[in-house]
C-alpha cells in the first residue's frame, strides 16, 4: 500500500509571503507549485522548483484562473479555447524552470475556483486536460477523487492521480461536505491523522441508493499555508507510516 | 549573402488587436511572440504560434517587463536574479506552444525597454544570457548589433544574431541616431529598402578615430504595428531579393 | 418627450487603442468612461474626461470586474462586500478626475458581465447601489430598464436610469432576446433607428399571461467599439429628432 | 514643539497579509493608505479607511509606481502626464474612501521608488504635486526634508510636511547614509528613540563647506512593515512625550 501526500506552495508574490515551504518539503512528496497566475512570480517559482528539487520531491505544476487579487478563489466564466491555452502557458512555465534544475515535471494540479469548478464541470474539465496534454501526454493529472476531472482525464488517456482531503468530511454519497457547513472541516490533527489513513487503506466510501462502492485515493492533500501546516503534515505521515503505509510520489 | 527578416508580433492583448500579423507572416523569416508581459495573453501566443508555424516562420520567444501599461517601453530597476527568472518564464511559456504545435523555439529576442537597456548594461545583457541559456544553450540570442547584448550573448556561448534596423539612421560610431533627433526615423520605403541592402551586404560602418570597422548584421527588423507594415515589409524583402540577397531565417 | 443616448467609452489601455470616442462625443449626450478594471489606465481616462467636458456630454463612471484580460466581460464571482468597495474605488477614481476638470459626474453605469450579473441577482445589483451610494446618494444609477440593478437603485433611494438597447432585439416578456438565438442583433441602421424611436418614445412593450405593461426608457446605449460607430449614433440622433424627440442628457 | 508620527499601512493584497495596522494605529497620528497600486486593494483600502478613522488617525494616500510585484520599489521612467494622472487617480480612489466614512483625506505620501526617485528628480516631484493639486490645493505632500519633492510643493503652493526617519542615519550633508553602506539602518530601539527626539527637537543638522544650517521635520517615519513595529513605534512615542514634545498630526 503507498499513498502520495502533496500540496500546494510557491505562493508567496513579490513582498509578500506565504506558507512554510521548507519545512513542508522536508514531508510531503510531491509539490504543487504556483504556477503565476494566483500566486508565485519567477523568482519565487525559481526558489520553489529548486527547493523542491533538492528535497527530491515530485515537481508538479498549479496553474490557475488570471486572478492575484482573488488568489485563484474566485469563479471566472473563461471560453474552453482560453482555459486550454492558459493551462499550456503556466505548465510550460513550470516545465522550464524543472528543466534548468535537471528534474522532470511529474504533474498538473489545477489550483482553487478551476479546480473546484472542474470537479463537477466536464467540458471545463475537457479543456483542462487537454491543455496538459498538449504539453506532454506523460504528465499525471490530478483532481478531485471520482470528479468530472479525473473522468477528463482518462478519456483523455492521461493517467490520473485521485485526490483525498485528511481535513475535510466527506458525506455518505462521497463528495466533500461544504465549507459553509457545520463539521465540515476536520480540526483536531487526530482526527486529520485517523482519516488520513482511512483514505489512503480504504478509499472513499459512496453509499448509493443502488448500493455501496468505494473510490481509491491515490494522493492525500496537505494544506500549507495556516500556522503550524508542517507540523501537521509530519502527524500525518507519521500515522500513515505506522500503519504501514508506504509514503511515496505518484512516479515512485 | 543571406538576411534574416524578423518582425514582433502577437501583441494583441484580449479585446485589443495590434498588427498585421498574418499579412506580415507571408514576407518575414522569423517572429518574435510576445510572451504575455506585455502584451500576448496565452490565446493570442496560441493563434500567433498556429500562424506562424504553418507559414513556416521561425519562432522566437519575445520577452518583456512585466508592465503590461506601458507595453513594455518604460524603463524599469528590477534584480539581475529577477531578470533571469523572468526570461526564463517567459521562454518556457512560449516554448511550451511550440512544443504543442510541433515546431522548435529558434531564437529570443527582449522586448522594448528591457532590449534598448540590455543594449548597454552588460550586467542586465548577462542575466538576459542565462536566462536563455538555462531554457536551453541551443536558442540564438538577437540583440542590437555591436551592443552589450550580443555580448552576453556570446561569452555565454550562446548563438547569437546581429540585428539592424532599415528604418533608423546610425550614426557614424554604429549606433542608431536617437529617436529625439531630426533624421532618426527614415520615412520613405526607398530609403528604408536602400538601407536594408546596405545593412544586409556591407554591416554598419562605424568610423572611430583610430580607424574605420564594420559591424556584420544577420537579422533586419521590420516594424509591424504600423499600418501598411506589411506592405513596407514585402518591398524590403523585393528590394533584397533583387540585389542578390537570399532571405532567409537563422536557421535556415 | 426626451432621451438621453450613453455610450460606453475611454476604453483603451496602453498601447492599445480603442473606439472612436472623439466622433462620438460629437453625438451622445453620456458618456460612461471605463474606470481601470476593464480599460482605461489613469492617462486615458484624464484624456476621455477632458474631451467629454469640452463638449459637455453628461460624465458617468463604468466600473467593471478587475479582468483587463477578459475585458470585464467574463463572469466572476466576488463577494458582495468586495463589489461594494470596488464599485466605490472606481467611482472615486472617476469622480477625482471630473473635479479637476471643473464638472460633475452624474451617473454610473456598471460595465460587461457586472451589468449583465447584475440585471438578474438582486444582490448584487444592492452590493452596487451601495456603492454607489456611499460615494455620493445624488448619482444616477444606470441598468437595463426592468432589472434587478434598476430595483436595487430605487430601493437604496438612489434616482435610475432605465437604459435600452437600439440594436438588441426584444422578447415578448421584455427581455433582452439572448445573443446566440438568430435575430438578437438588429443589423441594418434603418432598424436600430426605428428600434430608437420606439424605445423612446413608446418604452418597452410586455406581454404576460395576466396582461401587458410598458417599462420607460431614460436612455438609450450606443455601442462605440465598432467600425462607424459615430455615423450609426448619428443617424439614431437624427431619426429621434425628426420624430420630436429631444436628445438630452439625464441631468438636462 | 509638535510632531506627527507617521507609518505606512493598508500594504495588504488580496490573500497576502502584511503589516499589524491595528496595533500601529493606537500610536501614530497619520496614516499613509496605500492605494491600489504596488499594495492594497478595495477591500484591504475600506478596512483600513474605517480602522484610521475610528481612532482618528489622520488619513493620507500612498500613491506608487503600478507595480504589485515590484511593490512599488522598483525604479520606472513614465512620463511626467502619466504620472501626474496615476497620482490623481490614486488620491481620488482613496478619498472617496474617506467621503464614505466622512473623514478628510490629509495628506499625500509617494511610495517607494516614486517617494525615492522624487527627493532627486524636480520634474518628476513637480508631476506629482501637480497631481495632488488637480485633486485639491488643501492636501498636504508629504516628502523627504530637504527634497526636490518639498520644493516642488511649495512652488505650487501646497502645504508641505518634511519628513525625517528616525531609523536610518543621516550623512553630514544631510542626506539618509545609502543603506547599502554601514551603520545606514539604527537597529536599536534606543538609537533610535534618541535619534526621533533629536530630529522633533533639532531638525537635520546640514554642515556644507559654506556653513551649517539646519532642515526642520514635521513628520517622522515609522516603519510598520516588520514584526515588532507597533512596539517600536510605542516606544518612540513615549520618548517624545518624556522630552515635551507633543505628538500630533499635521493639522492637529
């Protein structure tokens, strides 16, 4: 059994900064990093890639809608033709700075309102997988577990990282509870820990009228950008790991 | 005897359009593509590449400061890492079109400020060099002839091209006449024809006190976002044609 | 009987021209000028503000989404508190430069998908009066005649100005006829005039099951991003005066 | 004896905090707002508007370069209308703030390498005082003693307010030692206690081959950017009042 923990960072800009990438790198196993256009301009995405790469963590791009003000988190209604074009910009973007450092670029992680609106719509979703694959089929998409995104992606023969949250319930049919209801989110890092290695052993459990099932996570998400993110993200390896959960990339 | 013909395109920019870019696609060799400083958001790099890779024009990556206000003219003060980190974004980006539609990134060519800065500060003119040369050692560098530019180029053992300009007067040192005095712009196709061939067969003569010496040009730079750009563009190419000049591009 | 004819302009950037905003002011009696979220950069809008003064047309801020990219015409999603602040930033910012110039600014028209959003979500269209509000209760709030936007005026006490469209065709219900069905677009100037002269003078026809109704119109929109825009203005102007219809601004 | 104590603040964008405003708002009596340009957006300009007015700080804008990635620190060559319209654009953006709230707009600080470009260079300061006028002749600018800026106010008959920064050093000349050099920066907070009070008290000290003289501040600059600044400030304040100087803003 091995599980993939990721999460997003190069997202500080110019002045100002964000996160605790460092000491996140020193855990996780793969890094989503921001790509430009929510977050990360050159200098602090050439900082991120080689930070990443000395850590030897996989290096995926985080490309998002062209919104600083709004950190990405804002819904935009973009023609399909522009959403493939803008996710063939910032993955090159990305790509480029892995190629000066000698390293590969493992995967595309689209960030915030894309990624959220991507998990229920299909023809965006489309249009963001095709955009990655334009840059290379080789790439690994990554998008909610059992969304519209990864249902894009495999249509579009790319292979596909399936995505679970330690720190979010989830309800009986399998999709994330809202934010804006009670529980929603998990606090206690025992409780993130325990759910963290339910995901990764058993998958999402989908309880349907006609039956039960279950949707595989490949790849749990580690939020780095509250205090005391890389502590938390440590707890969380640490369960996996006694439980014996091999903690490894999506290319180990 | 060969000339590269080179024009800057793609600098549209969502509701605005600039240019004749398909009219002038027909005469050029190469193309500089605006790479989304400033100007060419990623669906007008997308048509810009489409357009030219079918013309068979070689491409260039056309990077800039990020000041999309001021379209990239206005001088700006940033860190020499910065400068790097930008150019190679902005090279990876238009790169990774290229890549989509099949065809080689040949050349980069700074835009505007960050180009007439590099023309004199070796130490930017060096941080443009690695930016290049960290995407990668194969791209050919354009700079103005004689300038600090083509010699960062150089002593990062880059490829480099020469660039004239048929359309300005030089001085007797080899340096163009600034813009602010009578004279700096030449305004009739005939002298900017005559002038192309001058530049394309004999180089700029520069007259110093201990001597007389010639600098060789490899590229002309024909200005697109005027109009009847295109039609000056294909006089110039007739006009070279006629004297025995082929045209073609660096690479060819 | 009297209309006033707005037209959208200031709506270069940059490098980037736009409209035909000279010919133009020539005609309409309101001018509303892009504020610097859609178009617009401080010296375009100081040019557009001086030119409308010298001809007197009526001043009326156009703030939009923060979206140069997409001109303003994508649909975002922010929240209503941040409309409100956004919608006061740049009605300010317009407000600052009819000072200088001596005049008033008598109206605001919101701009793109924050006009359109705002014709049919009550609150946002309240998150806009707000705005407008809190910078000065005299302003004239400006939205499609029978929306939400013209609700939300009157309820924030604010006076509104019920705008229709010439070129648009109509529904039965009083809606605008959506631009993908054939026929939206009225195409030929004898039909936009004679539309003009309805508008004007009759309002808009609605017919419901429980009966019919008419909704005024105070205004009526020139498109001016278009070839010949400033001829079609005239002609509207001509074909509303012929009919006795006196053009004249909404603070006339 | 009176003197302002003065910070920047509202240096927030979007998802990115920075600064601790609250607590330097209990102890300075002006507030520097920056304005939308290289920090601040409409959300984060309200929020601080509505903080300075409850303590009744008195309000300022904080005009920059357009550069969010550069923070405004990055020298950049507009031109002199450009300027003088940007920095109308800011300060009317920020005054209608205060209209909203009902408070006055104060005064007027350039940012960065505007605020630094302007000490040296008298067009460019003469651009932003025209600026400043056009919006109105009550504001008062606020520069470096003995700059180009101070100079440019008075010949166009603004009230002005000189500036002194009691943690940099000063050259005998007057000047601020260039913080590349050392000793440039007072680290301790009791240097630079002592160094407040002196500049209150004494003014600059200006010892040129042809005589001393002496420059007098009106305003001293707090930094508010780093942590410990509210502590620092605090400390600076009460060394003041321990001397009987009152501290007071600048139409106290």
């Amino acid at each position: 059994m091995q599980i993939d923990l990721n999460c997003d960072m190069g997202e500080s800009f110019g002045r100002w900064e964000l996160g605790e990438d460092e000491a996140v790198l020193a855990v996780v196993t793969s890094a989503n990093i921001a790509s430009g256009f929510h977050a990360g301009d050159p200098l602090v995405i050439q900082r991120t890639v080689e930070l990443a790469a000395r850590r030897q963590v996989a290096i995926g791009a985080h490309p998002s809608y062209p919104d600083l003000q709004g950190f990405g988190r804002r819904e935009m209604n973009l023609s399909f033709d522009e959403v493939e074009a803008m996710i063939l910009y910032q993955v090159s973007a990305l790509a480029g700075f892995c190629r000066a450092e000698g390293v590969e670029l493992v995967h595309v992680k689209p960030h915030g309102a894309l990624y959220n609106q991507a998990a229920k719509d299909l023809h965006l979703a489309q249009a963001i997988a095709r955009g990655v694959k334009r840059f290379s089929p080789q790439l690994i998409l990554v998008g909610l577990a059992g969304s519209a995104l990864i249902e894009a992606g495999l249509s579009n023969n790319l292979r596909v990282a399936r995505e679970g949250f330690p720190d979010r319930a989830y309800e009986p049919d399998g999709s994330l509870r809202p934010r804006r209801l009670p529980g929603a989110v998990l606090e206690s890092t025992i409780d993130v820990c325990a759910q963290a290695v339910r995901l990764a052993s058993q998958g999402i459990h989908v309880t349907r009228v006609n039956g039960e099932s279950t949707i595989p996570v490949d790849t749990l998400c580690i939020h780095g950008d509250h205090p005391g993110a890389a502590l938390r993200a440590a707890a969380v390896r640490s369960a996996l790991e006694e439980k014996g959960i091999e903690v490894g990339s999506l290319i180990g």
